[in-house]
C-alpha cells in the first residue's frame, strides 16, 4: 500500500464484504450476481453512474454460440439475454458464419435490467466510485493476501475489508494495483488491439442496402467464405431482424481514390433491420492506454473526429444511407485489449484454435480469433471449434484472494481475441464469483477452492462446462 499518496485525504472506515466486484460491465454484474446467489455479501464497485459497461453501448452480442449452432454460454449471461427478450430489450439469436450468433442489444434496457437483477440478488452496489489502492498482508505461506480496496468516491475514501476480490476492470487495474504480474498486449511488442468509438445511426433504407450486398456478396465480409457459405448468408439476411457486417471494401477503396482517407478497409458493423440501424465499429485507435490520461483522452477525441468521417462516407457512398442521422454515441472509447494479468496458468491461441480441454474447466468458448489488428487496417481471424478455459486462468500469479474475470484474465494477445467477447466474458464472470464465494469458506484463498464443488455449483446454475453439454439451435450450423 502507498499511504503517502493518500495521507491527504481522510480515510473513512467503510463495510466489510465476503466479495467485491470491481468493474460494473456485464462481466462485473454477473459475477456479483453469482457470488451473492451462493450466499456471499457481495459489492459491486463501477467508475460510471450505471450498469453495463461497453455493453450498454449499443453493440450486439456475439459469441453466445459456436459455428456449428451449439450453444457455448449459459446460466447468468443467458438469462440476462433472456428477461432482456421478454421485454422487448434484444433480439432473437441469429447464426453467423464466423461470430458464432448475433443478437441486438437494447442498451437502454440492459442497464435496467442490469440494476434489477444485482438488486434482485442482495448485491450492494457504489457507482461513481473507483478502486486506488489495494492493501495486502503476509499470509501464513508468505504470499501476500488482499485484504481491503481504498475506494476513492465523492465522499472521500473509504476503506472496504474483503476477503476475496474479483478484478473485472478493462485493464486488470486492482491486480496490478496489488503488485500482480502482468504484461501489455502482445509480448512481443506490447502492441495492443486497436480500440474503437462504437456509434449508432439511424434511418436506414434496409431494401437499398440489402440489394446492394445481395447483388455484391463479396462486399459483406472481409473474410475468404465459400460461395454456398454466402449464398445461404445472403438469404438469411433477407429476413434476419440482425446481421453482421465487414461491409464495403470497394467503396471505401474509392471514398479513399477521393481523397477521404478512411482509417479501416471495410466497415464492421450490427445492422438492426426492425429499428432501421447500424452499429459502426469502423473507428480505428492505435495504442490506447486506458491508465493513461493523455492516451485515453486523446483516444475520446480522436474516436469523435473519426466517427464524423464514417457518417460522411455513409451518406455519400453506402447504398441505403443518404438519409441516415447519427443516434448513438458511446460513453467511453472501446477497449479490446490492454493489460493481461499472469495467472497460474496462461491461455494460449493454440489452445483455443485446437479446441483445448482441462480438467479444471469453468467457461466456454467458441468465438473466432478476432484480432483488430496494430499493424495494418484489417482484421486478422482464425475460427475456432469449442474450446474449455481453465479456472488457473482466473487466478493471478504470486496473490491470494484475488480472482480475474473478462478481458485482464490470464491469456495471450491472440487467445483474448477470442475470449473477450461479451457472452464468454460474462461465463466467466459467473465462474469468478462462484469462485470467490466458495473460497470465502477458506478465507478467501481462491487456490484451495475445491474444482470439482466449483463445476458442480456452475452447472447447477446452468452453466455450460462441457462441449457435450451445449445444446443445438434451431437454426442449422454452419
């Protein structure tokens, strides 16, 4: 603990939780939601004045099931979609040839039911709050154990005991404040995935824009698909309510002949056919550090300039846009990727493109290998089967009573290319609360919690562990 950097300020004495969350995203909420479910007191700690993080964005949510039409996340993340459905807050599942599914997210109504379900579930929750330090102690082994979080609000700083902590942050900020190993993006270069400025616009003229793809199928994705992949695609796309874009290449080749200078070479995006709306992905910024202050403001403004230049190509060259406005805007910069916390064990792209099993399993995941890449304007992917991610990836290395979950869990550039997508992050929510839940029985040591009671706990609450357990859509496979 650094107290010279908060001597000046008076430290509250705050409660004492079994659990904190620290991160209010869709990973956050639902590990709160599982913790406090096994019995656990519970906290949820989140920076913004709501529920939901990047999925509040308007972005839709993919990766809920694997090519082939297996579904891969269940439980929390799945019956969140589910009240999200019966109250007309997203969209029905459609299969997608590489995302796995796509489903249209209402983002106002999912930080309503956000709210409602950690309400539901006796979680007690500080927005407008953020983690500064962390205070450890010698364990008896002469680990360092997390002992309480400095909680800096409004009121000054509070000081919360805990007895485990899960780190659901987009940078793995708590574990690094706790003096965790970790590394930044690739450890190659340290090079990370670009981020973007996720925006929405409406007015969409969906006959226009569906001709245009239907007569040039090579314009709807930039990935090599066989033609009977885009024959199909194409006819689903007729009457699916959502679909996925990497949309005009060629257009954007000659926006670009114009002089525009667009900053990708396609245009990846949800098209929202009920509410004539897209998604646009398309803003592309380099090197965003999120614990930086000069990094992530200029990130803001720079995502802002860009997104206007996208708006601008839309109307004058993107058939069916001439009339579109713009109708959404983000609350922050999106993230890919920043800081990976080292773990007891590190989930490798080999792992996920091979399908890896492990014995200590507690998530699944089938999402393509989708690296936004630093390097060039693409997209770099690799499709991947089922594949198992272990609980050793949730631990950090060298602290107890510290779990991760989301995008700092223990893995490599490319294999959290894949796992950071919103349904496989909230699985893995679910299994970190659990978790800390269970390791509260052991005060809080998270390396002792019993796999095996951990597995069965998860399934009990219809989580899908197993890639003989997921069921089968009804639409067919790719």
């Amino acid at each position: 603990m650094h107290t010279a950097d908060v001597a000046r300020f008076p430290i509250n004495q705050g409660p004492a939780y079994d659990v904190v969350v620290v991160g209010g995203g869709s990973t956050g909420v639902t590990a709160a939601i599982a913790a406090a479910r096994v019995g656990a007191t519970t906290a949820l700690i989140e920076h913004y004045g709501f529920l939901g993080g990047n999925a509040a964005t308007g972005l839709g949510w993919v990766g809920f099931h694997a090519r082939d039409g297996r579904r891969v996340v269940g439980g929390i993340g799945y019956e969140w979609h589910s009240m999200l459905r019966s109250r007309g807050g997203a969209t029905s599942f459609w299969l997608d040839p590489v995302c796995g599914s796509v489903s249209a997210v209402n983002s106002h109504w999912l930080k309503l039911t956000a709210a409602h379900m950690v309400k539901q579930a006796g979680v007690d929750v500080y927005l407008h709050a953020l983690v500064v330090d962390v205070e450890t102690e010698a364990g008896e082994d002469g680990m360092p154990e997390v002992r309480s979080l400095l909680v800096q609000s409004r009121g000054g700083v509070t000081r919360m005991h805990v007895k485990t902590v899960i780190d659901c942050t987009d940078s793995g900020a708590v574990a690094r404040l706790s003096g965790a190993p970790w590394v930044r993006g690739r450890t190659s270069d340290n090079k990370v995935q670009v981020g973007s400025w996720a925006f929405q616009v409406s007015g969409v003229d969906f006959d226009a824009l569906y001709a245009y793809l239907r007569e040039n199928p090579e314009e709807i994705r930039p990935f090599k698909l066989s033609s009977a992949v885009l024959a199909r695609l194409v006819e689903q796309m007729a009457h699916a309510d959502v679909f996925v874009m990497g949309a005009f290449k060629s257009l954007i080749a000659e926006a670009n002949r114009q002089g525009m200078n667009l900053p990708r070479e396609n245009l990846p995006g949800i098209a929202v056919r009920p509410e004539r709306r897209l998604t646009v992905v398309a803003t592309r910024i380099e090197d965003v550090d999120p614990d930086d202050m000069t990094s992530f403001s200029g990130a803001e403004c720079e995502g802002a300039r860009q997104a206007a230049l996208w708006i601008e190509f839309l109307q004058r060259f993107a058939p069916g846009c001439q009339d579109i406005r713009l109708s959404g805007s983000p609350h922050q910069v999106g993230i890919r990727e920043a800081n990976h916390i080292i773990g007891e064990y590190v989930l490798t792209g080999e792992d996920v493109v091979q399908g890896a099993e492990f014995d200590d399993a507690i998530a699944l995941g089938a999402y393509h290998v989708d690296i936004h890449s630093p390097d060039h304007a693409g997209i770099d992917s690799n499709l991947a089967p089922v594949y198992q991610i272990p609980y050793r990836s949730l631990i950090a290395k060298d602290i107890e009573g510290l779990l991760l979950a989301g995008r700092p869990i223990s893995a490599t550039h490319e294999a959290m290319a894949s796992t950071r997508v919103i349904p496989i992050s909230m699985a893995l929510g679910q299994a970190a609360g659990v978790a800390a839940a269970l390791a509260c029985q052991h005060g809080g040591r998270v390396r002792v919690t019993p796999i095996r009671t951990l597995q069965e706990r998860l399934s009990q609450d219809g989580a899908l562990l197993e890639p003989s357990q997921c069921p089968v859509a009804d639409q067919p496979g790719w």
